[in-house]
C-alpha cells in the first residue's frame, strides 16, 4: 500500500509568499483608488462625515473650468519637456562618462548628486536664484545695467525654469540607468564596424542606440511618470502661481483640497492625471518595447 505524504506541495509555500504584497496593494492601492472614483461623484469637502452624491457634475464643472487648459498645458510640458531633456543630456553624459577619461568619477558624482536632495529643498536653492530681489541671477542682470526680471513671476519664463529645475535634479538617474545599459553592449559589436570601416555615428546609430533601448523605455517611462505628476519644486518655486500661470494638476488638487475644501473635485482632477499619466505611459511602453532588439 502507498502512503501519501501530507505536507503540502513546495509551490502551495511559493504562492503563500504573495499574500503580503497582494493585502499591500489591495489596501494602499486598490482601495484608494475605488474610494477615489466614490468621491469624484460627490461633493465632499474633505473633513465632514457625510456628502452627497452629485453625478457627474465634478467632470462638467471640469469641462468649464477656464483654468484646466492652462493647468493641462502646463502639466504636459513638465512631463514631457522634462523628460526629453533628462534623456538626451543623460544619454550624452553616459556616452562621454562611458569612455575612459580622467576625473569621469568626480563628473559622475556631481551629475548624481542632486538626486539625493530632497525636491523641495532642491526647488528651494533654486528659488534663491532666480528670486527677483537678492536672486543671484538678477544680481548677474545688474552688474550689465538691467533692470532685474521677475523671472518666476513672469508666465514666459516660471513653466520652463521649473522644467529646468526637474530636469537638472533627475538626470543624473537617466545617466546611470544609460551607463548600465552601455556597458551590458559586447565590444565584439563595436570591433567588427570598425573593421567594416563604420564611422562613430555609424556605430552609434546601428548598433549602440538599437541595443541600448531597454535603457531608454525604462528611462522614458520613469521620466514621463515622474513629470506629470511634478509637484515639490512647483509649491517651493512659483506655488502655482502666478494665478495659474504654473499651475500643474498635483498643485490644483493640494490647492483645492486644502484651501477650497473642494475636495470632490479636487479627487475628479486627481482622476484625470491617473488618465493622463497611464494613456502617455502605456503609448510609450507600446512604441518602445516593438523597437527593442530581441
């Protein structure tokens, strides 16, 4: 007669390892999420106990809102600016650091080291810079006869310095995230072109870009994500404002939910960023992962 053992299987165990990350998900992600689309339907205020149902007026109100163009505007160009810029100097910096030059340690560390510092102190070293009175730019402006500018006053000018600022802390993250993916490339590749007699743009373009787009899809994608939803260096630079010249839709929400106490709307905006940032997201991942070498 055989006796079967009862001890569970060894894949029973395995699975079991998931429970803990699925009750995290289900309570800090999933939950949040639902009990977001209840409150975008009412008028909750964001404190009192009871609110009512309102439809689908949050959304219309949305649709009217004579701000909501500026505020897309302006959060598109954080997410997407920012994230062409990061990429294109963060590549150029790991295609020079990926050589053997002297002191590419040191340059190294500096393009790295703003990503340790917090946003917010990072948006406000840079306030202290471009502020009108005592910002050492201004100073800079003077020393020439101008008059200073109101350079985070002025909507021509505050949008893209903030993009400056978000590109200038986080490509330092691009550059590393390009440096790993140069290195993984065989030297064989780049052996057999020059005996081909392939020029440095040749090499480049046919082989280092091509191999090197796993680099970039993970890049794009963490830059894209982390632009749309930009929100400490715009409340320590410009606070929106002026009106909202600045305005991202993170800023509109804290604005509206803690000044307005309006937070059923506040929580519909927060809604159509999840859109905004999952639609650009999910496009890129699309287009990007079809043109990775297999």
């Amino acid at each position: 007669m055989i006796r079967r053992s009862k001890k569970p299987h060894p894949s029973v165990w395995l699975n079991l390892l998931y429970v803990p990350a699925l009750v995290l998900f289900v309570v800090f992600i999933l939950y949040p999420f639902v009990k977001g689309i209840q409150v975008s339907f009412t008028n909750w205020d964001g404190y009192s106990q009871t609110f009512s149902w309102i439809g689908l007026d949050n959304y219309r109100r949305m649709l009217d809102d004579p701000n909501i163009g500026t505020v897309i505007q302006n959060t598109l160009i954080y997410g997407i600016c920012s994230t062409l810029f990061q990429n294109i100097i963060g590549l150029a910096y790991a295609l020079l650091l990926d050589k053997s030059i002297k002191g590419r340690g040191i340059v190294r560390t500096i393009v790295y080291l703003p990503v340790i510092i917090s946003p917010l102190i990072m948006g406000y070293i840079w306030y202290f810079f471009f502020q009108l009175q005592g910002g050492a730019l201004n100073d800079i402006v003077q020393l020439f006869g101008e008059q200073p500018v109101n350079f985070l006053g002025d909507p021509k000018w505050n949008v893209w310095i903030i993009t400056f600022v978000n590109t200038y802390q986080y490509v330092g993250i691009a550059m590393v995230i390009y440096m790993a993916g140069l290195q993984s490339i065989s030297r064989e590749y780049y052996e057999a072109a020059e005996l081909d007699g392939a020029s440095g743009w040749q090499r480049f373009w046919h082989i280092t870009l091509p191999l090197l787009m796993p680099a970039i899809t993970v890049n794009i994608v963490l830059n894209l994500i982390g632009g749309l939803k930009l929100f400490d260096v715009i409340m320590a630079l410009t606070k929106g404002g002026p009106g909202y010249a600045s305005q991202s839709i993170s800023t509109m929400m804290y604005k509206l939910y803690f000044a307005s106490q309006d937070a059923g709307y506040a929580v519909a905006l927060g809604n159509l960023m999840f859109v905004l940032i999952s639609v650009f997201s999910l496009l890129a991942l699309y287009f990007l992962r079809r043109r990775e070498v297999v």
